[in-house]
C-alpha cells in the first residue's frame, strides 16, 4: 500500500480510532491501530504473531482489530458495498450470475479473511 493511500484511509477512520484522553498512560495512537489491523488482515499471521511484532498485548490486539474494522466498514461500506434497490438489478445479478459461472439462484457472494483459531 502507498502511503499516500494509508494516509487517505487513515485520514477517513482517524476520528473513530484516536485514543481516549488519560493521565495515567499514552494511547495507541489512529495509525498504529490501522497500522496492525492492515498488518493482520495482509498477512494471514495470528494475532498472537501481531502483537509480538508491534508488541502488544493480544487482547489489546483483538480489540484493536474488531475496533479498527468496525470504522473501515462504516465509512467505506456506503460507497464501495452497494446493495440492488430494485427488484430488475437484483435479477440482472442473478442473471449474470448464471451466464458467468453456472450457479443459478445466487444473488451475490463474499470474500473473506481465513482466520486460524486455536
């Protein structure tokens, strides 16, 4: 990724990520946060692995990436995730759907993060 695509993305999701005011300690900063994150969800490594490397704890990790992918979705799903709002698009999907690949009735498909559970 070019910095200066992270510095837009980060630039969309920094308010949501910046760490809470504290006396008592130093917050992992907006960048850090998508720093991990996109680390994590590049890579394939456990987050065990994740926190080693930017040395964190690994529920601080854990949140850390549930956290950082709730923001990327609320500011990004509006404009690249676009649901059919007629009943023809959604008919023109599943016709595309069959014509490309042979799978008739499909309205639609995800990918997705494979994710290692211990």
């Amino acid at each position: 990724m070019s910095p200066e695509r992270f510095d837009h993305l980060l630039s969309l999701v920094k308010n949501d990520l910046e760490p809470k005011p504290s006396r008592f300690r130093k917050g992992i900063s907006a960048e850090e946060k998508l720093l991990v994150t996109l680390r994590y969800l590049a890579t394939g490594d456990s987050q065990q692995s994740q926190a080693f490397n930017f040395q964190l704890g690994i529920s601080t990790v854990s949140k850390i990436v549930k956290a950082t992918c709730e923001a990327l979705w609320n500011r990004l799903s509006e404009v690249y995730v676009k649901f059919p709002s007629t009943v023809e698009e959604w008919r023109q999907i599943t016709t595309e759907f069959e014509e490309e690949w042979d799978f008739p009735h499909v309205i639609g498909a995800l990918d997705g993060k494979f994710i290692i559970c211990i």
